[in-house]
C-alpha cells in the first residue's frame, strides 16, 4: 500500500528531509518515488529498515562514482536536479559530495535575507503612509466600492502581504538553520552569513588582556593597505593574533618576517583550507561579508628569501581582489537603492507637510547612511585599483 505524504518545504533543510526519510524506514515506511515539482513523497509499506538517506542537487548530472556505488549508494527518486540516494550500509565511511546542495541552501538563505530588507522597508513604509492617513489628514470619509466584494479587498491584500512575510521568515530561519547543520559537520562556516560558527583551523587566543589592541577604522575596505600595516607591525615585533570588528590585537615578540594574504571567497569546502595549511599557511580571520566570505592568511619566512605568494598568478590574485570588489559593490548597492526608497517617500511627506515629526528624523538617518556608503564605495573602488597596480609592477 502507497502512501503519499506532502512536504512543501523539504528543501529549505535538507539535512532534516533526511533524517525524517531515514525515520520513516525505520517505521516501516521505505521511500518509492519523489514528485519535487509537487512536493510530494510516495512510501511503500514493508519491514522496518535502518537506511541512510542522501540528497543532492545535481544540475550537471553527474550522478555517482563508481567507488560510492561500490560502497551500497543506489539512487531512489529524481527530477528537477534534486535526487535521493539510498545506502542500508549504517557503517559506510563514503558519502556523497555536499558541495551542490550547500550552494543551493545557501542561494536560498541569501534570497531570503535580501527580501527580508526589502519587506522590511515596505512595512516601514507602508506604516507611515498608514499614519499620515490616520493623523495627517483629518477625518477620511467612507465611500463604497461599486461591487460588495471589493470592500474586501484590502482585507485580503493584508492577508497576502502577512503570509508571504511569514514565508519569508520561514524560509530564512530554516536555510540557516540547514546552513548550520553543514557547517557542524565540516568543522567550518560554509556561508559567509553565519558570522559566530567557530573555524576549527582559527586559533583563537583565550585571554586578550595581555595583548596589545590597535584600532584601524574602515580597514576592510582598503585591505593592501592593511596587509602592508600588518607586515610592517610584524617588523616592529608585533605578532597578529586576533582581529575584532576594527580591532587588532597583537602579542609582542621578536621581529619577523611576515607575509599576510587577504582572501575572498564565497563558496568553501574542506579541501580549500587543506592545500594552504599544507603550504605552511596559517589562518587567522574568517569572518563574513554581506555576499561573501573574508579570510586572513600568513606565512613567516626568512631574511633573504623571497617572500612567499599565496596565488600562483597574477590572474588569481587579481581574481580574489574583484571577488571583495563585487562583495563590497552588491552590499553598497544593496544599502542605496533602500535608502533611495526611503528617501523618496520621506522626502515627499515632508515637502507635502505630513507628519514632518515622524519623517525627518528617519530621513535624516537615511541621508547619513547613504552618505557613509557612498565614501565606501570611494574606498573600496580605490583599494582594487591599488592591487591592480602592485600585481602590474611586479
């Protein structure tokens, strides 16, 4: 007997479909086929089974290598580019890959994030256009519409706009939620929008007091500059140890020779952080950027020798510096078309006299926002063009 079961949001969190896949099995409910268009499971019943689920978002179709099928990994159900493997192996040491589908959740978790903002602001102003008409212009007289049903239409437009911002939570609480799970099983981040996952390879000093603290503001918008201050505080003696928000803490030691590489990334996996290591590099920030992912690098070397490189090529050099560019662009991009929102409805209730208490302020704040972007953008365009001239002159 077939039973169906819908499970309209399954994606948002995969490493949880799995386990409730794997639940179902042992209840004696084994998975038959999977309609992704439709969002819904089919189940035969049989004997209760310990089966390991696995799903992937296979837009190449690549499907699996032959040494994971060797291993007991069969697939189950497919289509739209999402497939389910299958393995009754509970000792199998193989998996199949992650990288795919943690692109995919974290493709979803940054769509929501972004139409968080802008609901946001929608609300904010639909709030103060709501107030104006209440306090701002008097008395408001009710006029039927031609057809009943159509009083009703607001009714059911607040209805809309409250369940698709629901959604919107929905979907961005469960994608973290999702993101962290891959996370606690790499030992990593694997997206740039969870800021306090621990890097397992970022060695983290217990105690800051006996360190010494400089602050340097902006620096992460003019990063040549800062690597050339973190390398010639190395010289003085002054070894990075930690780096918060604008503050960087040092412990005193011998000078050295020291090289410090900044690097851009968006999508990480294990294999990323195994080559430097064995490079001799050490990692000392990781940290994220709005659309992206910043991580801090060093390597000491001896007087006379050449100073090490990070990048094999000036291409992949040039490469990390317009990945921090485009981040920096998309978040100064992000922030001005909210506030040139803003600004033009804040803007127009204060030339037409409508609640100028609520609306200067809010606008005022906006101006200053803009205008900090705007010197950020400044910065951040002249900071690659510092990079590009360093990789033209050697």
């Amino acid at each position: 007997m077939a039973k169906r079961v819908f499970r309209p949001f399954w994606s948002y969190d995969v490493t949880a479909t799995e386990q409730w896949l794997a639940d179902m099995a042992a209840s004696g409910l084994l998975l038959q086929a999977a309609n992704f268009k439709k969002r819904v499971f089919t189940f035969i019943e049989a004997e209760p089974q310990k089966i390991i689920y696995r799903i992937d978002y296979d837009k190449e179709g690549r499907g699996l290598s032959q040494t994971l099928t060797g291993c007991g990994w069969g697939m189950v159900a497919t289509g739209r580019q999402w497939v389910i493997y299958a393995n009754k192996d509970t000792e199998v040491s193989l998996f199949p890959q992650r990288d795919r589908v943690i692109a995919k959740t974290r493709s979803l978790a940054q769509s929501s994030a972004v139409l968080l903002g802008f609901v946001g602001v929608f609300l904010l102003i639909s709030t103060g256009i709501t107030a104006s008409a209440i306090w701002g212009s008097g008395k408001a007289e009710y006029a039927s519409a031609p057809y009943p049903i159509l009083d009703y239409f607001p009714y059911f437009l607040i209805i809309l706009n409250i369940s698709f911002f629901t959604w919107v939570i929905y979907m961005f609480i469960k994608t973290r939620k999702s993101l962290k799970h891959f996370s606690a099983a790499s030992g990593f981040s694997v997206d740039p929008t969870l800021a306090d996952f621990p890097n397992q390879w970022v060695q983290v000093p217990g105690d800051l007091s006996g360190l010494i603290k400089k602050k340097k503001l902006f620096w992460i918008y003019n990063l040549e500059r800062t690597m050339d201050w973190l390398e010639t505080q190395a010289g003085k003696g002054l070894l990075l140890k930690q780096i918060r928000n604008n503050s960087f803490f040092f412990e005193k030691t011998e000078p050295k020779h020291l090289k410090y590489f900044f690097d851009t990334q968006q999508s990480i996996n294990e294999g990323y952080f195994d080559i430097h290591l064995k490079a001799g590099f050490n990692l000392l920030y990781d940290s994220r950027l709005q659309f992206g992912r910043l991580l801090l690098w060093s390597k000491q070397y001896s007087p006379g020798e050449p100073a090490p490189k990070m990048y094999t090529d000036k291409k992949e050099h040039l490469a990390s510096a317009r990945r921090l560019l485009m981040n920096n662009l998309k978040t100064i991009a992000y922030w001005l078309l909210l506030g040139a929102i803003q600004l033009f409805v804040g803007l127009s209730s204060i030339y037409e006299q409508i609640n100028r208490w609520v609306w200067m302020p809010i606008t005022g704040l906006w101006i200053i926002l803009m205008v900090f972007h705007l010197i950020v953008l400044f910065m951040a365009v002249k900071s690659y063009m510092q990079a590009k001239q360093k990789m033209a002159a050697v």
